[in-house]
C-alpha cells in the first residue's frame, strides 16, 4: 500500500502520488479487508464458544470479498505501472518467494520436532511474514532504481 | 548498457519530468536509464530514439562483440 503511495505510474506519471490517484478498488477494497479481517478475527477469538460450524466458517469468510476486491484494485495498479516499477515489483518477489519458502520449510521442521501451539503459531500468525519478506524484497529492488 | 539519453535530452531542453511525459513512463525509470542502472526494453528503447529523432544506436551502444 505504502509503495503505491510512493511510486507514480500511469496515467499519473508524476512522482508524487496521492490517495487519489489509487485505483478505487484499491483504495477501498485495503481498508474495507483490514477491518472486516480484523473485527472478524477478534470476534471469532474472543468467542470460541459461540455458534459452530458452518455459522463460524461463514464469519471467517467474510473479508474474502473485501479482499478479493483489493487484488482486482493491485492488479489495475499493476496494468498502470510502467516496465521498471514492474520490474521492481518482480525483483520484490523474486526476493521475498524463497525467503517465504525458507522460513515455511523451517517452520515445518521445528512443528515436526517439537509440536507448535497453535494460539502462537497459527496460519493467523504466520502471513504477517510473508508481507514483512515481501517489502524487505520491495526495499532491496527499489533501492537498486533509486534516483541518482 | 551505454546511452546518450542525458545528453540528448539536455541538448533539447527537456526535463527528466518532460521526457518522461513524452514517453508514459515514470521520471524514476527516465533518471535510472539515464544513469545506466535500468535497460530499457526494447520497444521503450525504439520510442526513445524516435522522440529525439536518431537511429536507435546513436542513443544506446551495447556491449561490444
């Protein structure tokens, strides 16, 4: 989100973006997934006891279409950059996919060795990382392009 | 890869921000061609040359065989 804030692309090629400038699915689908997903999380986890089942898979499924809208709003700001932000872009992940692969392989390693409790070390807790390996990948690329 | 894109574009009087206009690409990715940290595609290296008006080996010299 902070890189598309940062970084211009078409049809606004100046360096400095605004908000607004955002494709609006962007711009709403960020804010609309992080509540829903965070409400969500904090009602499903303050309340183990309540209704079962389908009626809890269906609450965790909500911010799905938030999300969902999110992705088609990064897919236009992709469409919208131009062939060196898209590099950068593919140098980020090109960074951030083995060291995701690296900490998920270790991570089932040490489950195997020693069972993980899951209060800490649910999926819940592990996709934070792979936004963390994602923007260490952004920064190392970026870095690379930056103005001289 | 060399270029000749810094100079080109001072002798027209053009910012990095102008160019960069002219071409649909960011000022970001003009500055980083220019300083030889970013290869450009091909078909953005042909739009170059044909907006400052020259064979495209008069802008960009690759490695030498």
């Amino acid at each position: 989100m902070l890189y598309y804030r940062l970084v211009p692309a078409n049809p606004a090629m100046s360096d400095r973006r605004s908000l607004r400038t955002l494709h609006p699915a962007l711009l709403w689908g960020f804010p609309l997934w992080a509540t829903t997903y965070f409400a969500v999380r904090v009602w499903l986890e303050g309340n183990p006891g309540g209704p079962d089942g389908a009626a809890r898979v269906a609450v965790a499924l909500l911010p799905l279409p938030f999300f969902l809208l999110m992705l088609l709003g990064l897919i236009r700001e992709l469409g919208r950059m131009d062939e060196m932000h898209r590099r950068i872009q593919f140098e980020a992940l090109a960074i951030a996919f083995p060291v995701v692969l690296v900490f998920l392989m270790t991570l089932g390693l040490v489950e195997v060795a020693r069972p993980l409790d899951p209060r800490n070390w649910g999926f819940r807790h592990i996709w934070p990382f792979l936004i963390l390996s994602y923007s260490v990948g952004l920064a190392f690329a970026m870095r690379r392009y930056r103005d001289q | 890869m060399k270029t000749r894109l810094k100079e080109l574009r001072a002798d027209r009087g053009w910012s990095q921000a102008e160019l960069a206009e002219r071409l649909g690409v960011s000022r970001q990715t003009v500055n980083s061609i220019e300083t030889e940290r970013y290869e450009p595609s091909l078909s953005l290296a042909f739009r170059i040359a044909r907006l400052v008006g020259l064979p495209i080996e008069d802008v960009f010299a690759g490695p030498e065989a």
